[in-house]
C-alpha cells in the first residue's frame, strides 16, 4: 500500500487492523499524531495559536472533523502493532525561507525528521529517506525517488517469497 500525508495514518491502521490484507507499506510525507507534538515542544504558547489557526482554516477549506480530531487528541491515540512487513517513509525535511508555522522551521524540520526515522527503525524491515528536495507532495517533486523507493519494497518482497 502506497499513501501520501493523511493517507498515511489511514493506512498504519488499515495495516494494524488488517494485518493479512497487506505486505509492504510506502508512505510518503504522512501525517502523525506527532505534528503537534513538534509545535508544542518549539514554543508552547505559540504552538497552541498556531494549532487553533490551523484548524480553523482546515474547517474553513471543508475538512472533516475526524481530520481535525486528529490533530487534537491527547493522550495519543494508542495504534496497535502492525506486523513485520517492508515499511519505508519518504519525508520531507526541506527547509523554508519563511515558514508558515513552527512545524516548517528547521527546528521543525529535523524533530519530523527524527520522528520517522525513530519509527521505522521499529521494523526490522523499516527505512526512512529523508529529502531536502521536495516539499508535501513529494511523489511530484521527486517521482523518481518515490518509484526507486517503490521498487526497493518490492523488491523486497519477492526476496522475501523466496524459500
């Protein structure tokens, strides 16, 4: 399975729930219940504003409560295993001239970073790539980098169907 940014979350509980239906997990620039973790812990006060901003301007552009849920749950929700399987990330810790918000400064940046990275070494199966090349949407700025990551995982998978 192949998702991009909220994509992404929906797609670690697919695989949690339906462990049988899936064998290797791509993800590209996810969302995590983290992000506001990394707002918060640049500047609290600030970060809650922002926070409130975000949401407000989310609603205003017609998204679902469950997506802002998302990003106001504490205690963190508590997602469950999801098995061995070939989980790759592709996140982008590209840094800005002017960050919009905390979360895009280069403080930002590396505590994203760091989240992935920390992740997917869980998975003995697991990687992360980190780009400074691209921005959100990183399978239009990079889809050679997405295919190359693509083809590794699948790769993967046929040495992993080999007795």
């Amino acid at each position: 399975m192949a998702a991009h940014s909220y994509g992404g979350s929906v797609a670690r509980e697919f695989a949690a729930k339906y462990p049988q239906q899936l064998n290797a997990l791509l993800m590209l620039d996810p969302s995590s219940e983290h992000d506001v973790d990394i707002l918060r812990a640049i500047n609290l006060e600030q970060g809650n504003k922002e926070i409130a901003q975000i949401k407000l301007s989310d609603m205003a552009n017609g998204m679902s409560n469950q997506y802002l849920d998302f990003w106001s749950k504490r205690p963190l929700p508590d997602y469950p295993q999801i098995k061995d399987i070939p989980v790759t990330v592709i996140a982008s810790v590209r840094k800005m001239a002017e960050p919009s918000n905390l979360f895009f400064t280069d403080k930002g940046r590396i505590m994203w970073g760091e989240i992935w990275q920390n992740w997917t070494a869980e998975f003995p199966q697991g990687r992360s790539v980190l780009t400074e090349k691209s921005g959100h949407f990183i399978q239009n700025d990079e889809p050679m980098l997405v295919l190359r990551e693509l083809k590794r995982v699948m790769k993967m998978l046929d040495e992993n169907k080999q007795p």
